[in-house]
C-alpha cells in the first residue's frame, strides 16, 4: 500500500537566491494571491480613478460662472483633483518596482529609485488631503442647514462638527507621518496597523456623524414643508436623498473592510464622499434652476392673459353692454389674471437661505426678477 502523499502540481514551490546568494522558497500558491492582489487592487483604483475625471469634467462643464468662486465648489473640485493624483499614485506603485515578484518575496527594494519612493509618498499624503477637504466640505455643509436653528444649538453642533472632524485628521495626521517614515525606511511594521484601524474607525464616525447631522436637519424641514402643503419634489428632497447616500455608501464600505478580505476595499470610502458631495450639488442647483424657469414662465403667462383680458374690455364691449343687457363680470378671467399675475414663490423664501450658503442659489434668484 503507498503511504506518500499524493502530488499536488498546485502546491509547488521554487528556490530564489538573494542578493548575498541566500536561498528562500516561494510556493506557487503565495504567487497567485500575490498576482491576484494586484490585479484587483489596480481595478479598484482604476476605476475610482475613472470616476473622479467623469465627475470632475462635469462639475467644471455644469457649474455655472459666478457658483465656480464659492467655496464648496472649490473644496470639492479640490477633493476631486487630489482624488485623482491620489489613484494615480497607487497605481504606479502597483504597477512599478516596488511590487515586482524578486523585490516582494525578497524584501530586497535596492533596484526602487528615488521617483519611486517620492510617488509613494506622494501616494499618502494627496490621500490626507483627500480627507481634509471632504471633512472641510461637510463641516461647510452641516453649518449651511444648521443656520436657521437656534444660535445655542447651532454653536454647539459647529463645535462638535470641528472637534470630530480634527480627531480623524489628527489620526490620519499620525498614519500619514509614520507611513512615510516606513516608506523612506522601506520597511513594513505590525506597529502601524493600530493607527491604520484607529484612522479608519475615526474616519468613518466622522463621515457618519456629519451625514447624520445633514440628512436629519433635511429631514425635519421636509416634514415641516409637508405639513404646509409643499410636497413638490425639489432641491431640498434632492440634498436629503443624497444626503442619505453618502451616510450609506461611505459607511458600508468603511464597515466591509473590517469583514471581508477583498484588497484596499475601504480605498472606496474616500472616493464615494468625493464623488457624492458634487453631485448632490449639481443635481439641486439643476432641480432648482428648472422650477425658477417654470416660474417665470408662468409669471410671463399670467401677465400676458391680464393684459388681453384688459385690452378686451373696450369700445365693442362697451356698445354691447349699451344696446343689450348688462353682461355678468367674467369671474374666471378675473380670477385667473389675479392668481397668475402673481409669482408664486411661498416654498422658495423657506429654502433660500439654506440653498444660497451652498452655493446652490445667488442673491435675488428667489424674489424681484420678473
């Protein structure tokens, strides 16, 4: 009876020889994980790399000329643009010395040049300044649908706002040093780990708690715009769903990382809030652009039909009124030339200044252009 073990070609391995003429033994199984991780992680950042140029395109091409010199226009065309070096920096990584198969297994990293090291680095720090601009982005944000609250509560959630959002800068702060000091030193410790996990975490209450703060401050204002009988979709319905959608996304991406082994999974996080934040601003400034042409088209209307019910009353109605009985007012007429003269703008006053602050609406959109 053969009692050895069946050959299994899957499990092989090869010899390597070091720089000093060391031997060291790779498995063939080691190899696929370490081709497979690649392959993957380069999809992942080429396709956040795809999305933030699409995105940054349209925001430029969709922004009207006088919102492209407000300043959540420029910290999220900001986020978008080192959104972009950022991707492209780790994918040269992947795709350059640092991760060929001789460098990996034999942690020998002398044939890396210095353009090398420099775009690593460049790698971590566009990815904290990534970071800072969506935090100073939502902390704008969060001030904007927060200014018709009380003075007391909107000073208290502007200073919780701040004090979060430095805790998870201070900690990337932290990765961000150290990262680069291993980088340099091109050597890997288990000592960073805490500080990856704890930037992570800190990140991910920060990105929660100023959705949370938006999507309910919305919420309530939606409720009350229900009970006034204004429950036309518009602007503020398109800030809330989108509101919600970057408390989601980012958030479920932040939490997969921790329970799921697919590569750079929580790389996601920072591009979807990169991604969300314009776009929810493109997609209210359009909603809100179309409901003020509505507007001044029904004005332009009403006025029109005023002016030819007026101009209609005169000599051949009066000779008719004259030569027969007297003829009853005409109450629609009346009553349509009334309502239409008006523009109605009741929603519009309530949202104004919330809208305005965002970047999303200028002075005088809302009242005095007929």
């Amino acid at each position: 009876m053969n009692s050895t073990t069946p050959f299994n070609p899957y499990e092989q391995s090869f010899t390597l020889l070091g720089a000093n003429g060391t031997p060291f033994n790779v498995t063939i199984p080691e190899l696929d994980y370490f081709v497979y991780y690649n392959n993957q992680i380069c999809i992942s950042y080429g396709a956040q790399l795809g999305a933030s140029i699409v995105l940054l395109i349209v925001l430029l091409l969709l922004t009207k000329r006088d919102k492209r010199t407000s300043a959540i226009f420029i910290i999220n065309a900001l986020a978008l643009i080192f959104n972009i070096i950022r991707n492209v920096m780790f994918a040269l990584y992947f795709t350059g010395p640092w991760t060929e198969t001789y460098a990996y297994f034999g942690q020998d990293y002398s044939g890396v040049h210095t353009r090398d090291y420099a775009e690593s680095v460049n790698s971590a720090v566009f990815t904290f300044l990534v970071l800072v601009c969506i935090d100073m982005s939502l902390c704008l944000q969060t001030r904007v649908v927060c200014i018709t609250l009380r003075s007391v509560h909107r000073i208290g959630i502007f200073i919780a706002s701040i004090s979060v959002a430095l805790v998870g800068i201070g900690f990337h702060f932290t990765l961000l040093v150290e990262n680069c000091i291993f980088i340099v030193n091109a050597k890997a410790e288990d000592s960073l780990y805490w500080i990856v996990e704890a930037s992570q975490i800190a990140n991910t209450v920060s990105i929660c708690f100023f959705c949370t703060v938006f999507t309910t401050k919305l919420g309530f204002a939606l409720r009350q715009r229900k009970k006034l009988g204004l429950a036309q979709f518009g602007p503020m319905q398109i800030l809330f769903i989108m509101g919600c959608q970057t408390l989601v996304i980012p958030g479920l991406f932040s939490i997969l990382q921790f329970c799921v082994s697919s590569p750079q999974i929580g790389s996601n996080t920072l591009t979807s809030v990169a991604i969300f934040l314009p776009l929810s601003s493109l997609w209210a400034s359009a909603s809100l652009d179309s409901r003020f042409a509505d507007s001044k088209a029904q004005n332009f209307s009403g006025k029109t039909i005023s002016s030819y019910a007026t101009r209609s009353s005169g000599p051949m109605e009066k000779h008719k009124t004259a030569n027969g009985p007297p003829s009853p007012p005409n109450t629609d007429s009346t009553r349509m030339s009334s309502n239409s003269a008006v523009p109605r703008h009741d929603d519009g006053h309530m949202m104004f200044r919330d809208l305005e602050a965002q970047g999303l609406a200028g002075t005088g959109d809302f009242v005095g252009k007929e």
